[in-house]
C-alpha cells in the first residue's frame, strides 16, 4: 500500500526554529541575572519564550493530518514571542533603561552579529557580558526578526494549504485513485459468498406482466366494447354467469324434504 499522507516538516531545520531556540536560551540566562526570584515576571517570560519554541515543532509535527492546526499553532508561536518582546520593553521602561531605535548604530551592529555564524555557533558566549540595556536590545532585535520569520512562514503555509489542501481532501483522492486502479478486479474474503443473480426477464414475461387482468365487471366483454368502454349486454352476461346444478326431477331447485 502506498502511503498517501505527507511527511512532516524538518521544523529543526527553519530558521525560525533556530531563532526561536536562541531566544529561549538568553531569556533564561537574562531571568536569572536581572529578574528578581521572587517576581512573576520571572515565569511569564520563560514560558513564553518557551512557547515560542513548542509551539513550531508541534505545529509541524500536527501539519501531516491537519494543516488548520498547524497554521493555529504557528500563530501562537508568533503570538508568544510577541508577548516577551512586551516584557523585555516594560523592563526598559521601568528601569529607566534606552530602548535603542531601529537606525542607532549600536543597533545595525547588533544585527549584524545576529545574523553572522559566530552568534548562531554559541549565542549565549557573550551572555554574561551584556549589560541589562544591552541585554534587552539584543533579545528585543532577535524577536523582531524571528516574528518576521513566522509570518513568512504562516504565509508559506496558508499557500501550501491553497495547493494541496486538507487531510480529507488528501484522502478523497487517494481513495478514488485506488479505486480508478482495481476497478477491474474484485477480491472477496473465502467466506463470502456472492449473492445469488437472476436473470433478467424476457420480452414476453415483461408484456405479461405489463398487461392488466380484466375486472370482474369486464370478465363478459368483448375485446372492442373493453376498448370502447361498453358494457356487456344482459345475453353476454348470461352466457358467463354460472348455473346451479338441476335436480334429477328437471327443475333447476330441488324439492323440499318432507
């Protein structure tokens, strides 16, 4: 049998991914030097920048029975990422910190660095270095880039759904296929026995069974008043009306018993 279902994304190998882990992996190390232990902030962050990463390769994993959940589930990576971008600027802001504007040039440096195979090779290296400003502008450049990703990626999906379509449309034509190819053999379990066939009936069963049996009031006509709608006259009803037994005495009712 051939297998008719595709097969699943090499999620590990997308950039998105990658960014995605990247992203992960500077949220726990900024957590555990900037976030005090005792705030909520702590966990909100890591399970976003966790969500960000899970949520890509389930949604992958789900696009070989259903391309609606991995569209869903791609966008909620996005949706995550986009939430920790929030956090890394509330902490600007509530530290008083600089949030470096997209043509600063120590931000076309940061992307530069982002983007060369020495910060993918060991992304953390400089990690314990960064300051809580630069720290933040950092993850702040990565998740702008990786949503990016996403989108391109959702938009990807959303075309490759156009062209190939759903699970049951995938089934629908590999069934029809199937059939299209056995349609002149048939297989039957040894225990099933065929239905008895009767043959068809012939042309003069068939106008037998197509003509109508006369009524009890037509039973003495003729065959042209049967057509003319006549009915018969008192003579042709005689002649078909039964008569009683006559009795050995000539009259037609036999006598009383004394």
């Amino acid at each position: 049998m051939s297998a008719f279902l595709p097969d699943a994304c090499g999620y590990r190998n997308l950039r998105a991914f990658k960014s995605a882990q990247h992203i992960l992996d500077l949220t726990v190390v900024f957590i555990n030097r900037f976030v005090p232990h005792m705030s909520r902030t702590r966990d909100q962050m890591e399970q976003a920048a966790r969500s960000g990463v899970q949520n890509i390769g389930e949604g992958s994993a789900a696009s070989v029975t259903s391309k609606e959940t991995e569209i869903k589930l791609t966008n909620v990576a996005k949706a995550s990422l986009e939430e920790l971008l929030l956090d890394y600027e509330d902490y600007l802001r509530h530290n008083s910190l600089q949030l470096w504007d997209k043509n600063n040039p120590r931000t076309l440096r940061l992307r530069r660095y982002l983007s060369s195979p020495a910060f993918d090779a060991n992304p953390l290296r400089y990690a314990k270095q960064y300051t809580a400003e630069e720290f933040c502008n950092l993850c702040i450049s990565l998740i702008h880039q990786t949503t990016y990703l996403l989108r391109r990626l959702l938009i990807a999906q959303q075309e490759q759904f156009l062209q190939t379509g759903g699970i049951r449309e995938l089934m629908y034509r590999a069934r029809k296929e199937y059939r299209e190819a056995h349609q002149g053999y048939t297989t039957s379990p040894r225990w099933h026995t065929p239905r008895p066939t009767t043959p068809p009936p012939t042309q003069s069963q068939q106008s037998q069974a197509a003509t109508p049996l006369p009524t009890q009031s037509q039973q003495g006509e003729t065959p042209t008043q049967r057509q003319q709608g006549q009915a018969p006259t008192q003579s042709q009803t005689s002649q078909t009306r039964p008569t009683s037994p006559t009795c050995p005495t000539g009259s037609q009712t036999p006598p009383e018993q004394e």
